[in-house]
C-alpha cells in the first residue's frame, strides 16, 4: 500500500506543477493574480469571501436557516437516525461558478478551496466517517470522477478523517433532476443506493449541493438499512429556492445543471 500512496503522492504533485505552468496564479474565477500564496489555490480569497454562509439560527437536523417561530418542514420525515446535515455556503452566483468548475469543467482540485470552506461549518472535532454520494457508471464515466468523492477526500485530509469510496454504490442510473419537484426528486432516487460493504457506526455523507435533502435521505436509508447507527451530513452550496433555482439554472443548458 506504501508505494501505491507514494507514487499517487508523486503524480499529484507532478499535475499541480503542470497545472501551475499551464496557469500560473490566476483565480480561475475572476481571472486576477492570486499571489504568492504557497497553498496555490485556484480561487482567490476575495472570490472565496463572496461565498454566502448560511444565517443562523438553523435546524439543528437539516441546517436549513429558521424563521423565527415557524418550525423546519424539510426534514420532519427524514428517518431519526439522519441528523446533523450541515450545508457550507449559499448556491448563489459565485458558489454555483466553483460548483460548475468542479463538476463540468474539469477543475477537480477547485474542491479543495470548497472543502476548506465546509470545514468550517463542522463541529470540532470532527468524527466518522466521509462517504461521498456515488455518481452512477455513466455519469461517472463521462465525467472521469465523482465531484462529492474530490471533496470529501479534501476533507478527509484536512480534518484526519477516514473516507470510504466504496461503501454506498449507486445501483441504476437516476434521471437528472433539475427541473423536478420535491415529490418527483423523491420517487426518481427511491431505492437508488445501495451499502455493497459493511457501513461504518457513524457515517457522514459528502456532497456539493443540496436542493430538498432527498438524495442525502435515500442514501442515509441504504446505510441506516446495512448496519449504520447514525448518519449525518455535509455540503458545500445550499439551493435557497429549489424549482426557481433550477429554472434559472437551466438557462446555462443540459450540461450544466444535471444534479449526480
């Protein structure tokens, strides 16, 4: 195993070093100079601070921002064992350019500027472990990699957690479902997953977006129903309006918005 993760370690250094010639300190959302930051980020700190964190109070359950007196309706069905689902960053304009770059355009390593912005909405220390949400095998194909597996390893090492890859598979292709209504999301991903491995006690499920929950839900069922105990979970853009959100987001065409 040593000489696999030091030959991994030797190519990924290799890919930022071309990728630093190819594009030397230009943030790739604003295209000015990031500076001489030895992090070598890809999105500058001034695009990174016009992500829009969430308001507090929030539902201690699904992180969904409270009006004051009038109780959380999105996770009042969730199964008991989901809880403590946090979400990093409003999906504005500038959250959903970094997500586009991370799930469309190739810019894999954008996660790690996303993932330290996630991290800040967990609580320390930080326990479980990451399972990202699988894609299905061609969407994984087409893409070359799963946007919530590039995440949740950027958390992993930033917060020493474990990530198991392999644990939640997803076993039929969903239809994309951007344009669905909460109800239609629900029935789209019913039984979409499945725990091919034995599901760690605690795990927390990684994600990019989250629009009304139903695929954290169903992906929490497929554990919950192999042995997990609890599951929580975390993710980088919360959509605030879901259907009006997707109408605007299918302005930018099919390839853009076809939620994994």
């Amino acid at each position: 195993m040593q000489p696999f993760v030091q030959r991994w370690g030797e190519l990924r250094a290799a890919l930022v070093a071309a990728e630093r010639w190819l594009l030397p300190g230009e943030c790739l959302l604003c295209h000015e100079p990031v500076g001489p930051d030895p992090r070598d980020p890809l999105v500058c700190a001034a695009c990174r601070s016009r992500w829009a964190a969430l308001p507090q109070p929030q539902c201690p359950r699904c992180g969904q921002p409270l009006t004051p007196d009038i109780a959380c309706r999105i996770c009042s069905a969730w199964p008991a064992e989901l809880q403590g689902v946090r979400t990093a960053v409003w999906l504005d304009e500038p959250a959903r350019r970094a997500v586009h770059l991370l799930k469309y355009a190739g810019w894999w390593r954008v996660g790690e500027a996303m993932a330290a912005t996630m991290q800040r909405c967990l609580e320390s220390p930080a326990r479980g472990t990451l399972i990202p949400i699988p894609l299905g095998r061609t969407r994984l194909r087409h893409r070359g990699y799963n946007q919530s597996a590039v995440l949740a390893e950027a958390l992993g090492r930033r917060l020493g957690l474990t990530v198991a890859g392999a644990v939640l598979e997803r076993r039929r292709e969903t239809a994309t479902q951007t344009a669905l209504t909460p109800e239609a999301r629900r029935a789209n991903l019913a039984g979409a997953f499945v725990a091919s491995r034995k599901p760690p006690e605690h795990a927390v499920l990684v994600d990019d977006v989250f629009t009304t929950g139903a695929t954290l839900v169903e992906a929490a069922t497929a554990l919950l129903a192999a042995g997990t105990a609890t599951v929580s979970g975390i993710t980088f853009a919360r959509a605030a309006r879901p259907l009006a959100g997707a109408e605007a987001a299918s302005d930018e065409g099919q390839h853009s918005w076809s939620r994994a």
